[in-house]
C-alpha cells in the first residue's frame, strides 16, 4: 500500500512526538528523528513497491495467469510476495 508524502509525515509526527513526551527522546533531537523515521518508512515502501512489479511480473509470466483481482490471483500474490520478502531477509 503506497502512503502519501503527507501520511508519512503524519506518521512520523506522532512517532516523535509520543517518544518525546514519554522521555525516550529530547526536545533537541525530535526534528533529527522525524527525519529519520521518515526516511525509514520511506525506504520500506520503496522495497515493498520493488517486490510488487517482481510478483505481478511473475504472475503475468505464468502460462495460464489467473486474472488479476480473482481469489486464485490475490493467493499467488500474497505468497510470491511473501517469498521475495524473506529472499529480501524482512
């Protein structure tokens, strides 16, 4: 699932701001940390956007590719994806 620009940075204010106030975290370093998390969260979906266009390449490789959105399709899916996740060791 791909986030907008502005859900990451949601995301990434709350993470602060929750480590901030419960002490993990100074007030000196949350804008380094926001910044960090972002591009953590950003690095993720790039690697899960990558392991998508491998599956769905894959699928559509099969000599008898079951369409896209059947029950068939989204088993194949979800268990390529899966393996090109722990090729990838997440």
């Amino acid at each position: 699932m791909r986030l907008s620009d502005s859900k990451i940075s949601h995301i990434s204010n709350l993470l602060t701001d929750g480590l901030n106030k419960d002490k993990f975290l100074s007030s000196s370093k949350v804008d380094e940390a926001r910044k960090e998390i972002k591009s953590a969260f950003i690095e993720f979906l790039k690697v899960d956007d990558e392991i998508d266009l491998v599956v769905r390449k894959k699928i559509a490789s099969l000599a008898n590719a079951p369409p896209e959105g059947s029950q068939e399709w989204s088993v194949l899916y979800k268990k390529y994806f899966r393996e090109q996740e722990v090729r990838r060791g997440r």
